[in-house]
C-alpha cells in the first residue's frame, strides 16, 4: 500500500454517494453506452493474447451487466460475480439478464432449480452491491478481475487495487480500463476560456497510468503492462457534447460547485466550444483511455510478516 502523503496525492476528493446518485438512473447515462461497448471490445482483445481459462470471475463495475453476458460467451463455464455501487444498475442488469434468457433457458432453471440461492440472478450471475475496496468476498475466490471504466469512480484506486488482488488467487489475472488524464481535455479549455476557475470544473482530475503502474506494484502485483489510447468523438451541437460528458457520469467531487446552473454561465461556455470548431464544422471530444492487466504472485511473505522461502527441488 502507498504512504499516506501518497493516498493524498492520489485520491480525488469523490463522494460514493454522489456516485450512487448519479448512476441512480440508468435512463441519464444511457446515451454513454457506446464508448463502454467500444472499450469492451478493445479489453477482449487485449485478453484473447492472454492464456486463462478462468473457473470465477468477477466484473467490478457492472453495470448494466454487458460485459458479464460477452465474459459469459468468452468463459461459458466460468461462475460469474457482478458487482456495482449502484443498486439500480443492478436492478437494470437483472432485467436485462432475465429478458435475454430463452424460454429453454427459464424452462430448464425452473426444472433444475439451478440458481436459486440468494442473490443469484438471470441465471448465469450473482449481483451484489459493493464497494469495491471492501468487497464481500473471501479471499483468493476468483481468476479473473475485469473491470470496464469503472475504476476512475473511486477515491482511492490504490485500496481497491488492494482489494482486487485479496480476492484474486495466486496466478489470477487483473485486467481493467478507466479514463486518463487527458479526457474531456476540450472541455476544460472551454472552462477556462469562459472565465470559469478550476475549481468549478464538472470534471474528475483523472489518475495518470504510470501512477497507476505504481500503485498495482506497492500493492503486490507483478510486472503490470499498461498502456493508453486517446479517441476522438466529433459532434455538429456543443450542447450535445455536453450533453454526452453529462452521461458519462457527471460529477461526483464532494468539492463540487453548480458551475453551469446559471444561463449566463452555460452560455459562455457553449460560446467557447463553438470557437473550437475545426475546418469540418466538428467540434471533437478527447477521450483518453488507460488499460493494465497484471497478475497476482506468490505471496513473498506469511500473514504475520515472514519471508517466504522457496526452494525448487530437482528430481533425478
């Protein structure tokens, strides 16, 4: 774990409440759906080079439960753990998870009785509600922890870095993806060309990969690969820019101001995205995306402190 000059340096000031509120109806982020499906499919990518055959995964940051449906059809076999801070997410995935069952389906479950435990929905996942640094799980109780830009939703990322590898095995994989700093860069020129201070920004102060890098090695995992892409969406409305970045999340800083309650306000700043129109007419959103992957190691020392030894016997 870091220091706790580093926490500092590295937690952004978020509310999980705020975060549970803004995420409380799945109508509002509805139209931000596309960039979860885009990454999702860059994440199976970068997993398909990867040689695991996972009997239990979890997906940290659910949601509406796409990405345990695509992590079902990749590991058919796999016992699948959904867990999300919003319990109307949730409720949205279990509705979705329900009505994409085959009559079949529903027909042999009722026969068989199979998932019928308490918490154990749809068939092919558990859902829980939960802080992903205090997950309710035991430890060492999964092969696989995905995660899909869900991580920059948490205060402290290094905790929860801690908590994904407590409950990983040993050998057990993480994988995940999360904006970067240089997300909605645009955006924050356009604050500032209004005349609006930092600290008025609708924006998360996003954590850099290599920070990240660091973090998953203080807290015992091995030789992280990271890497980053930046995207460009392009739109013809500043107002639906705005729109979009809305339903990407919003805010959740606890340190939060009601920058753009005023017309005036929300004026200027339409005012500064329409000055950065290119010859094309568009006006673009950048959208920095950072993955890791990095596995979880034998452990060098005993719950109490010890060094562990090992010593690698040779047969004749």
């Amino acid at each position: 774990m870091s220091n706790s000059s580093n926490d500092n340096r590295q937690s952004a000031p978020i509310s999980l409440a705020i975060v549970r509120k803004l995420f409380a109806r799945p109508e509002r982020v509805a139209e931000s759906q596309f960039l979860r499906r885009e990454i999702a499919g860059r994440m199976f990518e970068r997993l398909a080079l990867i040689k695991i055959n996972p009997q239990s995964l979890l997906d940290a940051g659910s949601g509406e439960g796409d990405d345990l449906l695509a992590l079902h059809q990749s590991f058919p076999g796999s016992v699948l753990l959904g867990m999300d801070a919003s319990p109307a997410m949730l409720a949205s995935a279990r509705k979705r998870a329900a009505q994409s069952l085959s009559a079949m389906q529903r027909l042999l479950m009722n026969f068989t009785g199979l998932f019928r435990r308490a918490g154990v929905r749809a068939g092919s996942a558990i859902l829980a509600c939960a802080d992903y640094a205090n997950l309710p799980m035991a430890s060492g109780s999964v092969d696989l922890v995905w995660s899909n830009l869900a991580l920059h939703w948490h205060p402290q990322p290094d905790r929860v870095f801690a908590e994904w590898r407590r409950v990983l095995r040993v050998d057990g994989l993480l994988m995940f993806s999360c904006f970067g700093p240089d997300t909605f860069q645009e955006l924050r020129a356009a604050f500032a060309a209004a005349g609006e201070p930092d600290a008025a920004l609708p924006i998360l102060p996003f954590v850099d990969l290599h920070d990240f890098g660091d973090m998953l090695v203080d807290v015992g995992f091995a030789t992280p690969v990271m890497d980053m892409e930046k995207l460009q969406i392009t739109y013809s409305s500043a107002e639906k820019l705005l729109a979009d970045v809305q339903a990407f999340g919003g805010n959740p800083l606890i340190t939060q101001r009601r920058t753009l309650s005023g017309r005036h306000r929300y004026e200027r700043v339409i005012r500064a995205l329409e000055g950065r129109r290119k010859p094309d007419g568009k006006i673009s959103l950048t959208i920095e995306i950072i993955y890791g992957h990095a596995f979880k190691p034998l452990p060098k020392k005993t719950a109490s402190g010890e060094n562990i030894i090992r010593l690698d016997l040779k047969r004749n």
